[in-house]
C-alpha cells in the first residue's frame, strides 16, 4: 500500500538526479587553455589584499562581476552562465522503490544572473572564500525519455519537463588556495573544497506525458508536487546542496583560474 506522499516524493528524486549527476558534469575541473586576464576590464573593481572585505569591497567586486558572467566572456574561456545550457544528461538508478533509466536532453537554465550577493568574505590568510546569493527565479527546461517503475507504478514516457524555484537563498562556503597560472605563472585563487546551502520560497514543477500518456495521472501527480512543494524540497535538500556545489565548484574555478589576482587585489 502506498500514499500520495509516498509516490510524490521519489517522483521529485528523479529530479535531484537530474541535478546532482546532470550539473556534477562540473565537478571535474572544466578544461580551458584559453591565457587569464592580462589587463584590468572595466567591469572588474579592486580591492585591499591586505583587507579585501573594507567597505564591503570584495563584495561589490563579486557582484559587479555577474552582468559579465552573463554575458560570457569568450576571450578567457568562460562561456556565458545565462542561460546555462546542458546538451545531455544521463539518469540510471536501479534499486530500492525507484527504478530509473534514460536521461534528459537540451537543458535550458534561467536565472542564476540575476542573483543578488547578499555577503562576500575574501579571508587570504585563513583561506575562505564565503558568499550568499539570493536568486528570484530558477526556471529549468528540458526534454526527457524515461523508462522504469516508481513504487508500484511503471514509468514510462518522453516530453516537455519545466521546474521553476522562488526566492533561493544560498549559501557558499569555500576552502582556498593561492596557485600560479601553468602558462602565465600569474597568481590565481582555486577553490579545494566547497559546501552549499540553500532555502528555497516555493516550487513548480510540470511534467509533459507522465506515465506514458495518462493524463489523468499525470495532472493529479503535478497538482499534488505543486501542492506541497516546499516540503518536497526539504526532502531532497542535501542531494540538492551537493548537486549545487557540483556546479559553482567548476563553474567559479573556471573564472577565478582566469583572473589573476594582480588585478583585482592591490
């Protein structure tokens, strides 16, 4: 016998394997030849290395960074982070009440450009590197064909899947270390280790041809997720905040790799 409660909850794990194993393509430390920075941008402000966080400084410097970001930055090897997108994402879990094989296919991410930084710690001597983010909007597009059983149930099916997240509230903190560039000898900042959290204000989530067409289903199940999305959410919250470090480990290695510390730290 099962509940509602029971099937909504692994129904949304196939989403927290989507994100931990789809975006976890990033933990690997992401291949970029391009040289770093020779010259100071317009866009990236400096700051005390003796005190990097005076007047808030390191701060401003993070945030006055993201309308780049957004943008992309081809010349350093930074591709754009608005929107983020992912050609393929493979799914394979095959035990317990969650049977699952396929994948999701042209992942479209919108939103992590309009983050706000709500605190920023640069610590060079004790080696942290902390910030809060706060997001108003995640909205997450993609394709998917999936075949396997949740619970009781078969699943079987391909369509449309579209997830959005209100007022994410993360958290980052961040072991460091001072590096030279292999190419330039130019310092670098690289992150070692890095934990997240994150508070999320409410959740949709819509899933196309569920259960291999049976509409009715399919709109009880999604009614229900949107119902009780935020206790979801608090379900999955550590698969999550590991599958967000995944992400913001490669992704600002990436960048930080590229902007060598002579201009941006006096």
């Amino acid at each position: 016998m099962f509940t509602y409660w029971k099937l909504a909850i692994n129904l949304v794990v196939i989403f927290a394997v989507f994100i931990t194993q789809g975006f976890g393509a990033y933990t690997r430390e992401i291949v970029n030849d391009k040289l770093p920075l020779q010259e100071r941008p317009p866009w990236l402000q400096t700051c005390k290395r003796s005190n990097p966080n005076e007047n808030k400084c390191f701060r401003q410097l993070f945030e006055g960074c993201f309308p780049a970001l957004a943008a992309g930055i081809p010349e350093i090897g930074v591709k754009s982070f608005e929107p983020l997108n992912i050609d393929q994402v493979s799914v394979s879990k095959g035990s317990g009440n969650l049977v699952l094989s396929g994948g999701f296919q042209n992942l479209v991410i919108r939103g992590p450009s309009n983050a706000t930084v709500k605190r920023a710690n640069l610590d060079l001597d004790r080696r942290l590197l902390n910030f809060e983010l706060e997001l108003p909007k995640l909205r997450i597009r993609a394709k998917y064909n999936l075949k396997g059983n949740i619970l009781l149930l078969p699943l079987v099916g391909s369509g449309d899947v579209a997830m959005a997240l209100k007022n994410v509230h993360t958290t980052v903190y961040t072991r460091i270390s001072l590096r030279n560039d292999t190419q330039t000898g130019d310092e670098i900042i690289h992150i070692d280790e890095m934990k997240v959290g994150f508070e999320v204000g409410a959740m949709r989530i819509h899933l196309k041809n569920l259960f291999n067409g049976n509409e009715i289903l399919a709109a009880s199940i999604n009614s229900f997720l949107n119902q009780n999305g935020k206790e979801v959410i608090g379900e999955l919250r550590p698969d999550l905040e590991l599958g967000l470090a995944d992400i913001f480990h490669g992704l600002w290695n990436n960048v930080f790799s590229k902007m060598p510390t002579k201009l941006w730290l006096d």
